[in-house]
C-alpha cells in the first residue's frame, strides 16, 4: 500500500527544525510542500533538495476551502503510483486543512496516512507573547473567522492570517466585539531569530500586516468590564450576582408569580417603541423583556429546577424542529404550508405529551390578555368550520349582542351581572369583526388608549395654560378641546 507522509517544518528556520525530520529530507528525493514561502525550504534547497510547491494553487481559487482540497486531491492522485513525503509548515496537525482531508479522503481510497513530528508554531508564540496558556486560549482560523467563535475574556491566536485580504476580514470580524483601538500583536517568526512582535490598534491590523505564512495575530483576553457587556455570558453573570447572596434584596426576592406583571409591561412598552419606529427605544426594551427572561432562568437554576441553557435548548430545538423545510427535507411552496406544517407538528408534539383526548381549544394560554384569549378561541374554531361564511352575518351578532345589553341596561330591575354578562358577549362579538379584517382587537383597544391618551394629556395641557382647574369649565367646553386635538391629528 502507498502512503503519504507528512512532516512538520516547524515555524522558524533550520535551527528550530528537528534533527529526525531533517534526517527524512536529507534522504529524500523529492518532498511536496503546501508553499515555498518558508524560511526552512530556502536553507534546504541550497543543501540539494528538491521541492514540490502548491503555491499557483492559491491563484486559481477565491475560496481556501477549494486551495486545500485541490492540493489533498492532488496528493491522493500522486500517491496512486508511489508513496509520497508531504511538509507543511508548522506542525501536520495543527491549523492543516490539507491534513485533515488527507486523514478522511486517504484510507478510503487504500492510500495509508502517515504523520511524522514537527514544531508547531504555538510554543514559540506563546513565549514571544509572554502568556501561559493555561489561563485559557483559542486557536482559530483567519480564513473563516466569524464573530461567535469569539471568546474574548481567553486568550486568542488567529492563524492562516496569509494576505492583506484575509487580514483586513479578521479586523473587522474583531470589530463586531472590541473597540477600534483595542491593542492587538501581530507575531512573525516566532522562536527563530527572525522572530518579530509588533504591538498595534485593532483598525490598523492590515495596514501593519507582514505577509507571511509565518505570521499570526494575537488577541489579549478583555479584562475591562464594560467591554464584555455585548456577552451573553457576562449578562448571566451579573444576573447570577443580583440573585446572589451579596446581591440586590429586590432580586432575591423575586419569584415566578411576582415577576409576572413585569414581563406584560415590558412586553407593552416594546410594542409602543415597535409603534413609534423608535430603533433606540427598541433595544431599550428588548433588554427590558430580556431581562426578565433571565430572571426567570435565574430563579428555575436558584431552586434547582432549569437553567437558561435549558430554555435555549427547548426553544432551538423547537425551532429546528417546526421548521423541517428549512432544517430537513421537507418542501414548501408558500406561507399556507408552513402554517400548515406548524400546526401538524404541534399537533403530533401535544399528542406525545397526553394521551387522552384533547379539545382543540387546549394549548392557549389562560394568563393571555382575555382579547387575545377570544380572538385565540375563534381561530381555532374557524378551523373546523365553526364560523360565519360573511362578515355580514358577525355583523348581525354583533347587532344582537347589542340590543340584548340595551335590553337588560333599560330593565326596571337590572341585574349587574347580566349586564356584565352582555357586555362580554358585545366585547366577544366586536372580536370576531376585528378577525375578519385581520385586525388584532387587542392592538385595536391599544391605539385607542394611545389616542386617549393624547388627546386628554391636550385637555391637560390647555387648562394649564389658562391657569384654571378642571372644575372651571363644563363638558361641553372640555369637549371643544377634544376636538381641536382631534381635528391637530392627535
């Protein structure tokens, strides 16, 4: 069987090269290297040996993923008639895409994957940094960078930093969790006497860029608070300190029930930023609602029943899972059949948990706004066929429920709860209009606050302005200012 060997040129020159691995390229009639641009391959070419490069490679590709399988490709192929010495820089199994595919294309093909040492360019960088990596480190690709493999409270070490392209998407990657002037080492040659350490701002990182593959960025682990606060971690963190022994006294003495009147304000207050198109206001109380979302974690993992990991868990998988068009294999060809889709997964998801007969008003919530509740109890019973065919005929229900609570109202005897009763069915009814023109009651009584709202805080404001009380005027001259604030667009 022909194998391919790979060897480690290390990340310095001759001298950091060890002595076996010289010995195997001194024997050797030909050795294929990933690129020529490397100190080590220099010295020996002078010694007689000859070397085999990829680097036009690199030219014919916009992408590294289709460099580093072209050449594993090229090997396997080379390897069909005879067993084959490949170096890469570094050592073979640290920051190699080309090894990696050699390890999984290699066996399958009956070609045998033999990996010899070599010096990786971690030790000599960790001791050019002065760090002790114990404190925690990441090793991560320049090439295919993105903001959550960021963890910026460890050290980090950003190789396959190859070109002032690949450096400049590594800055801005960088960008999206620290500030512009946060001070980053670009670190080339380390360990041999070529070694150098240069110290710069974040929005210099490609400018100050020495083009080498030789060459890596390091990143010092964030010790400032306020720069970790765009950290989900750090957000659990001070949650777990408010919750804590030394915390906050109104935290810890929050529970799931008292907490329930926040989480609807909250939720009110983004719906008004949402209306007003307010982006600002918008990220304000996001975190309001977020905030009590934590809260609630907090307090499941203080008596030991959940975790957050626990709701981001349920909810990841829910999503993945009601979502097999996008995340399986299943095919859509509008919105009716995702909805559709939704509903029979929710419905074989319920049928899981109970086993006995369910009605189809189960499953909405008891604790939702009772207009949202009724509009939640129409819906489901649309489905089945349990609805007028023409907004017509609500609009008849609608002029019952009328005259039965006008009715009961001019009743020499009235009966309060009868009248509370008709007024529900009125309230009931006026819902399903509201449904038929897609129109949430809930948003509907919402925006009529909101007017309310403006046009009495301009009552307010006339009367203040003439120095008089409420009790000055009658209600027929209160009325002439409603007016005036409707007829100003209030």
């Amino acid at each position: 069987m022909n194998e391919i060997t790979i060897i480690g040129l290390g990340a310095g020159d001759l001298d950091q090269l060890p002595f076996g691995i010289y010995k195997k390229l001194t024997k050797t009639k030909e050795c294929f290297v990933r690129t020529i641009d490397h100190p080590v391959i220099r010295d020996l070419t002078i010694e007689g040996i000859k070397f085999t490069a990829f680097d036009k490679v690199y030219e014919k590709h916009d992408q590294f993923e289709e460099v580093y399988e072209e050449i594993s490709e090229a090997l396997l192929q080379e390897a069909v008639n005879r067993s084959v010495l490949y170096a890469v820089p570094g050592h073979p199994m640290v920051a190699e895409k080309t090894v990696q595919l050699l390890l999984e294309n290699g066996p399958a093909r009956g070609i045998a994957i033999k990996l010899e040492g070599g010096q990786s360019f971690l030790d000599p960088l960790f001791q050019a940094v002065q760090i002790d990596p114990i404190e925690g480190f990441q090793l991560l690709d320049g090439t295919a960078l993105s903001p959550d493999d960021l963890h910026i409270r460890q050290h980090m070490i950003i190789g396959q930093v190859y070109d002032a392209f690949s450096a400049s998407n590594v800055k801005l990657t960088l960008m999206e969790k620290l500030p512009d002037d946060y001070e980053v080492y670009i670190v080339t040659a380390a360990g041999s006497s070529q070694e150098k350490v240069t110290k710069c701002a974040l929005y210099e990182l490609d400018r100050q860029m020495e083009l080498s593959n030789l060459t890596s960025v390091y990143v010092p682990p964030v010790k400032e608070d306020a720069l970790q606060y765009r950290e989900f971690s750090k957000l659990r963190q001070i949650i777990a300190e408010l919750r804590g022994p030394d915390g906050c006294p109104w935290d810890k003495k929050q529970t799931h029930q008292s907490l329930k009147k926040y989480l609807i304000e909250e939720a009110y207050e983004l719906i008004d930023s949402i209306d007003a198109e307010d982006d600002e206001g918008m990220i304000g109380e996001l975190g309001d609602v977020l905030l009590q979302v934590m809260l609630h974690a907090q307090i499941g993992e203080d008596e030991g029943m959940f975790t957050i990991d626990d709701v981001i868990e349920g909810i990841t998988a829910k999503m993945v899972r009601r979502h097999p068009h996008v995340f399986g294999d299943i095919e859509v060809t509008g919105e009716e059949d995702v909805l559709v889709n939704w509903q029979k997964i929710k419905e074989e998801e319920k049928g899981s948990e109970k086993s006995v007969p369910q009605s189809i008003l189960d499953g909405i919530e008891k604790s939702l706004p009772n207009l949202l509740r009724a509009e939640e109890y129409q819906k489901r019973a649309a489905k089945v066929g349990f609805d007028w065919d023409e907004v017509s005929e609500a609009w008849k229900k609608v002029k019952e429920e009328v005259q039965e609570l006008e009715d009961e109202i001019l009743n020499p005897n009235p009966d309060i709860n009868r009248i509370k009763s008709e007024l529900g069915d009125l309230f009931f009814a006026i819902v399903n209009i509201s449904r038929y023109y897609d129109i949430q009651a809930e948003e509907a009584v919402y925006k009529a606050n909101q007017k309310f709202h403006q046009r009495f805080t301009y009552i307010e404001e006339r009367i203040q302005r003439e120095d008089k009380k409420f009790s000055d005027y009658t209600l027929e001259e209160l009325d002439s200012y409603w007016d005036e604030a409707k007829a100003k667009g209030l």
